[in-house]
C-alpha cells in the first residue's frame, strides 16, 4: 500500500475541475450579495471591509529583497488600485518569516512555495486559492542539483541522464552541500526525498560541510563562486538568473533533476472577510498586464484549493518514513507505531 502511495507521487496532478468547482463554491458562498451587488450597494472593493485599511502581501526570499521588490511592486501597485487601499509587500529574510507573519496576522496574503504552503496550512490559517501559471502555460516545475561547470565532478557525472544525484550520495563525504531554505519544495523537501531518503542517507551526517543559505540566488551564486560543491536550486530561479546575473548563470551545470512539482500557491487568511475575499479572487484571475506577469515568470493565475498540493503533503509523509525506518536509533516497535500514524495520513490525503 505504502509503495503504491509513493509510485503516485509523482504521477498524481492536480485536478482543474475540483478546483473549478470549489472557487465556484467559493464565489457563491463568499457574500451575502453577489460580486456585481456588491459594487453596487457599497460602491466597490474600497469599501468591502472598511475596518482593513490596508493588506499586508507576504512575498517568500527565494532572491534579494532588492530583486523581489523590483519585480513585484507593480503588481502591488495594480492591486492597490483594483482593492481601493494600500497593498504592501511583506519581504521576510526566510521562509518561515511569511509563514509566521500570516499565523500573527501580521500579513493576510502570501505567495508562498508548496512547503511553506502546508505548512502555513496547518498552523497559520492559511487558504490557497490560486495558482500561478508559468509562461509556458504550465503548472509544475523541477528542482535541481548545481554544481560549478569547473568543478572536477562535472567529469564524473552522465550529464546526459543527469546522475548527479548518485555521484553526490556515493562521494559526499568529499563534498560541501548547500540547501537553501529548511522551508523550502525544491530547495530543500524534494531533494531530501529523493535524492537522501529514497537513497537512506542522512544529508546532515554525510557531508564534509553543510549550509543552509537561505534563497535560491544564494545557493546559485555559491556555486558560481566555487564557495560549495553542490548545491540544490530550481529552473524557475535558474530562469532568473538569465535577468539577474547572466555571468553567474553560465558558470552553473545542472546534474539532476527531479520528478515535476506543483507551481506555487497564492494563500489568504482563512478569517478574512468574504467581501475581499472576492475582490482579491476578482483581481487575480482578470489581471493581464503582461509586462508584471512576465516579469514575475507568470502567464497567469488559475483558481485553485488546498488540496491542489496534497501532493506536497504525500511527500512530506513519505519524507518521514523513510527516515524512521533509516533511524537506527529508534526501536522496532516505536518504527512500527510512528509509521503506521504517517500512513493512516496518507491514507486520509487519497
């Protein structure tokens, strides 16, 4: 049962339809009037909620403060207008800082990445509701393995097939290794699975040296500085690069590259009053400014709901049994109790 579960993670997508039919729910159920009644007998989105004089957008460190701001003010600008109040991004220094700001009240949206999505969900009342759109119309993306095009491994490795992986776990008592966020889906969730759990190893434990540095241009410019063997990354950010720092990009050598990964989510606060809701829904879906989306590597957003990234859960699960039953440390009983609590949350995601 459980490696049937395991076979499905990476086959199982989203389904459009569910999600059409929860935001129509959603849409539905979100006032007492409807969008358009709204409009019309309170006058538009600037007076839904007067008591919200402005919304707090938590935006996750994936680059520099600098970068992220550069790309995302004019979308925050836009949506200023289109809410009739300030909207102001929130840049925290880690994941976790978006995702404790919103559990504080402190921010009542967020774009976050699937990782810090759940676990937003679970503990800082956060509702997904969209989900971005890649300029090439889809809605997955890869996590990767970088390595330094000079470093001496690039020889060792089929980049062909792209068995870095392999190489990494075979000689990582040789290597440095950075992750980039503890919070992070491609930065650090998948690569843990796939490339240490599914292979039982321990990447805090193998490694000459281990660092966790913090956003994805981080651990890429790491490697194009030589400052890590190894390090973890995505396309979308590698991507970036191409705007940011083409030098650095051309020195950065792919070596693996995982199964797709559902693209990020756009949460509110589940407690956020049902009028503004449907105006940030409003927004969302009906924005077409082409210069911000392509900027922020967009097409669009498509409606979406939480369990669009159970996925995600499935793998955290997966995540964590196959390191209790790699811990040897922990009896065999105490293996047996814990694994079976994780695969009854399986079961209950299917």
């Amino acid at each position: 049962m459980f490696k049937a579960s395991l076979f499905n993670l990476s086959v199982r997508k989203p389904t459009a339809c569910i999600s059409l039919v929860l935001l129509g729910l959603i849409t539905l159920t979100s006032c007492e009037n409807s969008p358009s009644e709204m409009a019309d007998n309170t006058g538009g989105a600037e007076l839904c909620a007067p008591e919200l004089a402005e919304v707090e957008f938590g935006i996750i460190s994936t680059e520099s403060q600098d970068n992220l701001k550069t790309t995302w003010e004019p979308f925050l600008a836009d949506m200023t207008e289109s809410l009739g109040r300030p909207v102001k991004g929130f840049y925290a220094t880690d994941y976790a800082g978006v995702i404790e700001a919103m559990g504080a009240n402190k921010i009542q949206l967020a774009w976050y990445g699937g990782k810090s999505y759940i676990e937003a969900a679970k503990r800082s009342n956060a509702e997904a509701f969209a989900q971005t759109v890649s300029l090439d119309g889809s809605k997955g993306y890869y996590s990767h393995l970088i390595t330094n095009k000079e470093n001496a491994i690039v020889k060792n490795i089929d980049l062909e097939k792209g068995n870095g992986d392999q190489y990494v776990i075979k000689n990582a008592k040789d290597l440095t290794f950075a992750f980039n966020d503890p919070n992070s889906t491609s930065g650090f969730l998948v690569p843990t699975y796939y490339v240490f759990a599914k292979n039982g190893a321990n990447a805090e434990k193998i490694f000459s040296e281990l660092v966790f540095s913090g956003s994805h241009e981080a651990t890429a410019l790491a490697v194009a500085n030589n400052q890590v063997d190894v390090a973890t990354n995505n396309n979308e950010n590698l991507d970036r690069l191409k705007e940011t720092d083409p030098e650095a990009l051309d020195k950065i050598q792919v070596i693996w590259t995982s199964p797709v990964i559902p693209s990020d989510p756009l949460a509110y606060r589940k407690d956020l009053p049902n009028c503004m809701k449907t105006a940030i829904q409003d927004f969302m879906f009906n924005y077409d400014n082409q210069e911000v989306l392509t900027a922020l590597q967009w097409k669009g957003l498509d409606p979406a709901s939480d369990a669009d990234w159970n996925t995600i859960r499935e793998l955290q699960i997966a995540k964590d049994i196959l390191e209790i039953q790699n811990n040897e440390k922990l009896a065999a009983a105490d293996k047996d109790k814990r694994v079976t609590e994780l695969e009854d949350q399986l079961k209950s995601l299917q």
